[in-house]
C-alpha cells in the first residue's frame, strides 16, 4: 500500500520560529508550506523549500486568510471573490521562489479556518478549487477525507483537479467526520503512540470518533502538525509503524499516480 505523509511547515516569520522543520521533514514526505499571511515570510519560503527540494519532498502551497496574530485559525467573512484572489496571490508567491530554485510545487492545502471552513461552505470550497486550477491545472487539491469533506473533493473534480484525500493522525474527530476544534480539550492529540495507532487504522480505512463510533475514512495522504509538541520523535514514530505494516511512503503525487 501507498501512503504519503504530509506536514504544515514554514510558518516560522522575522525572529519567531515555530516547529522543527529541519528535523521534521527527514520523516516525511510532502511538506504544506505557508505563503506568508497565517506564517512564513519570503526567507523561510525559500528556506522551506530549498529542505523539501534536498530531501525530495513533495513542497505543496499552504495558503490561509491573512491573519498572522491569530495564525489563520480565526474565521473571516470573506466573499468567494477574495478568497479565490487570496489563494491565487499565495500559491503565486511560493511558485515564484519554486521557479528561482529549479523545483515544482505539487499541491495545495488550505489551512487551518480557511481549510474548515471549505468543508462547510460550498461556495468557499469552489472558490479555493478554482484558484488552484485558475494558476496550474496540475497541481493536486487536499481535501478532507470522509463525507464531511465530500463539498471540496466535488469541488476540485469539477475543475479538473486531481484530489488526494487526507486523514488527521494526531486530530481528534467529531461523530460527523470533522475535526474537533482546537479550542476543546483532547482536540489535538499528543501521545506519539496514540498517534501512529490512528494513523494505522485510518490507513485500513477508519477513525474512532470521540464518541467512540467508527467512521468510514477512505486516504491518500496523513497529516501530522509539525508545531505539536514532541513533533520529530511523534513523526518518526509514525514514519516507522507504517512501514512496518508494510505501508510504502511516497510523495502525494506518485500515491495517485
């Protein structure tokens, strides 16, 4: 079985760092790079992907509302129009330093608010899949897996877009299949072992909710959040339980090829 296993990173800005990018990434295989308005600025762009490019990492655009004080978390009443403009300026802006170096980006992600918001919001979910496809057709749209995220899988087909459907290993999920908001107790889940058992099953298929039910969670990609603490042991962990299980890791890309 293909896996990839993907991870926010490059949301360190000026003289603030957050996660352990240079560690983490030696365990994954895409890397969801922040564009500068929830994290990053333009040196930790092309720092982020000068790493992924070195470690043949899958380098996706990371893109959320401009909302640096609150780390893109906080939701915006924005119009499709704004949010297809905001996507489009992100993604522009990390394919420029990806041209300069000689590399590619691969996919997209949205994050954090912007991401939760898609899953409930048809509008938002169009606006995003076309931004994506509107700067390059090729580029592969991450989206929720589940039925919950059913409104941005559609969305990113409708455009012609390739759409890899993602699991949350170290993210509690509610009955519905959507990720317990951060600001509850148990949201984000810290036990590297923990972690990587969610992450086995989900790989078979399924997710305990926080109620216990089992949700039908069919993926292409895992998440893991690179600014949780114990981020590179947790990682490593989970690199090394999947292939023990005879799960192979690749870049999101040849996962759906």
């Amino acid at each position: 079985m293909k896996m990839d296993l993907n991870c926010d990173m490059g949301e360190s800005f000026g003289i603030y760092k957050l996660g352990m990018d240079e560690e983490v990434i030696q365990h994954v295989t895409s890397a969801n790079i922040a564009c500068g308005w929830h994290g990053g600025d333009p040196s930790v762009m092309r720092k982020t992907l000068q790493l992924a490019k070195e470690r043949g990492v899958g380098a996706g655009a990371h893109p959320g509302y401009p909302d640096l004080v609150g780390f893109g978390r906080r939701n915006m009443d924005c119009t499709p129009e704004e949010i297809k403009d905001y996507v489009i300026y992100q993604i522009g802006a990390l394919e420029a330093f990806a041209r300069a170096l000689g590399t590619k980006l691969e996919h997209v992600k949205a994050h954090g608010s912007l991401y939760n918001t898609a899953v409930e919001d048809e509008r938002i979910a169009r606006a995003i899949a076309e931004a994506i496809a509107s700067v390059d057709e090729n580029l592969i749209c991450m989206a929720l897996g589940g039925a919950k995220g059913a409104m941005v899988r559609e969305a990113g087909k409708r455009v012609g877009l390739r759409v890899a459907f993602e699991g949350f290993a170290d993210r509690a999920y509610t009955p519905q299949g959507a990720l317990v908001p951060r600001r509850q107790a148990g949201a984000v889940i810290k036990d590297p072992e923990v972690v990587a058992q969610r992450a086995l099953m989900m790989v078979k298929g399924k997710v305990i909710a926080v109620d216990g039910s089992e949700i039908p969670l069919e993926i292409h990609t895992l998440c893991v959040h690179g600014d949780t603490p114990g981020a590179v042991n947790l990682t490593k962990l989970l690199r090394e339980k999947l292939r023990a299980a005879g799960v192979d890791l690749f870049p999101v890309r040849k996962v759906l090829s």
